[in-house]
C-alpha cells in the first residue's frame, strides 16, 4: 500500500459525500492509504485571496504547515477537491517565489505555533497520484465490469490543469489524463471540447444568470455529443452542474438530464463494487437510466426524515437590576 497524507476539505463530508464515499472504496483496491491532516482548516475556497491576500495564505499554509509535521518523510499531499489543490499549491508556489509573503505568512503561522517552509512537500491531485503512481496498467488489471456502452463526457474544470506550476498535466488547455482513465475502465469516452471551461464556481451566488450560461454551455455540449453521463474530478464543478441544471432549465426552458458524477464512482463500478457504496443515488440528476445501459442498478436515495423542531417557548429574558444606579 502506498501511504499518503490526505487533505480532504470542507466539501467532502457534506456536498461531496458521494466523491468522499467512493473515493474511500476504491483506495484498498488502488493500493492506496491515505491519513487525513489533522485538524485542517477551510482552505478558504476561492474568493478569499481576493480580499485578503496574507491573512488567505495563512489560512491555506496552516494546512501545509501541519502536513509537514505529519509527513514522518513522505512529502506528498493529496487534495481530491480542485480548488483545495489549487489552493495549496499555490501557496506552497508563492511563498517561495515572494519570499517577503512567505515571511508574513509565517508570522501568522507562528501564532499557532507553527511555520513551513515551501516545497516542503509536494501538492497533488488525486486523479495524478492514479494515473501517475498507480497507473493506468495497475487499473486495468482490477477492471472486472468494464463500462462498455456508456458514453462519457470527461470534465476536468478550470482549477485542476492550470496553473500547472509543476508541469503535471498532458496539457493546461485540453489535458488528457481523466480521458485515458475512463478508457481504461472501458467506457466509451467523448471528445469533449469544453473539458477545462469554467463552471461558474460561486457565481451560482454572485450573478446566477452568468452562472446559468456558463453551466448550459457545459451541459448542452455534453448533450450535443451524445453523452450519457458527465464525469468531473471536482465538487464544486459537480456541485453546480447537478444542483443547478434545473434552474439552468427555467431560466432557457430548455430540458436536459445530465447526470454529473465523480470519477472515483465509475472506477468503483469498473471494480465491481455496489453503487450504493459509491454514493450512486446521491446525485440530483438521476444516473439510473444511463447506468441501467451498462447493468449497473442505481439505488433509489431515500430523503433524509429530519425530526419536526418543537415550537418554540422563547428564552429567558434578562431581568433589568433593580435599585441600581445607571453608569455609562
């Protein structure tokens, strides 16, 4: 087993908890281990470092800081989330290249008791440590239900390929990794001209109807070369094209049915593993049609039963002191 340090940022456990458990039962058969950082933090997502560039950095860099302390000499960090590996690289990258930002960093970090020194270690994605540490022969040989039939859309985002400060990627435009994986898994894979466009991130909140072109022309793309699904390596890109796509519908009164899953999913069901224990059913967008096409049958997501709140009865108010004199 190849033992890593894993970051796993805020979105795992609660928007990506599909990504987090599918992620988690295709590591033993990957011959992979990963150990969380402990106590991490928010890596502040991306519109922090455009109000507060120090204070920002400090916030990524505690998580590095940590890491480093942790390593017992593996160097490597693993972010599943694109923005979070954005985020760490970036840090790690200008810290070294603006050594008075890295000075100012660490004397935050020194609060805390901590400091780092970058390229300490070295930041990457999980779907690199797959297709370059794993690699791609090592999958195949666990492939038992390839995914012949199903067509693929492979959808990288904006955040993971570039900047690509280490020189990881095929290319920072047009990257073929995600393609030669989903290949190797069986699927019929796409040419998918918009593989690293922009989702809109957080402009679902800022300006949703720039949001909802920029989500249509993913989908309608995807739509156009006739694939089943979409896949994507980040939440946040998948977060958007699956919650959103119904929005996106009204506001063109158009009527796609996308399924956006996470790549970590369609390795499981090449496994052989059941899609239930890997998070299938979770998506807003049903895949249970275009899975059906290759065998897989998709559980139904039964809706989480919250316990009626009780009415309220108030809080206890505070009593005015009586007898005592006003001060200012």
């Amino acid at each position: 087993m190849k033992k890593y340090i894993f970051y796993p940022g805020c979105a795992m456990d609660t928007s990506a908890k599909a990504y987090n458990e599918s992620m988690q039962a295709v590591l033993a058969p990957l011959g992979l281990d990963f150990e969380e950082v402990h106590d991490w933090n928010c890596c502040g997502a991306t519109e922090y470092l455009g109000i507060s560039t120090v204070p920002a950095y400090a916030l990524i860099s505690r998580n590095l800081a940590l890491a480093a302390r942790q390593t017992n000499g593996d160097r490597t960090v693993v972010a599943s989330c694109s923005a979070c590996y954005l985020n760490l690289a970036k840090a790690d990258y200008y810290m070294a290249e603006r050594p008075s930002l890295g000075e100012l960093v660490n004397v935050a970090l020194a609060e805390g008791g901590l400091d780092y020194t970058p390229g300490t270690l070295e930041i990457r994605h999980l779907l690199d440590i797959i297709i370059n540490e794993v690699g791609l022969d090592a999958v195949k040989e666990r492939v038992t239900h390839p995914l012949k039939g199903l067509r693929v859309a492979p959808y990288l985002g904006c955040m993971v390929p570039r900047p690509d400060y280490k020189k990881r990627w095929s290319d920072y435009e047009y990257p073929n990794e995600l393609d030669r994986l989903l290949k190797a898994l069986g699927a019929e894979v796409i040419d998918f001209p918009l593989k690293t466009h922009c989702c809109g991130g957080h402009m679902t909140q800022i300006s949703p109807t720039t949001a909802f072109e920029l989500i249509r022309r993913l989908i309608s793309s995807a739509d156009h070369h006739k694939a089943d699904v979409m896949v994507t390596v980040c939440p946040m890109c998948q977060l958007n094209l699956d919650a959103y796509q119904n929005e996106t519908n009204q506001y063109f009164h158009t009527n796609y049915k996308m399924p956006i899953l996470f790549f970590t999913q369609l390795i499981g069901l090449a496994f052989g593993i059941e899609a239930k224990k890997l998070g299938l059913g979770r998506e807003l967008v049903s895949a249970r049609e275009a899975l059906s096409r290759i065998g897989v049958e998709v559980p139904q997501e039964e809706p989480e039963v919250k316990p009626r709140r009780k009415k309220p009865t108030g809080l206890p108010m505070p009593k005015m002191p009586v007898n005592e004199e006003k001060t200012l």
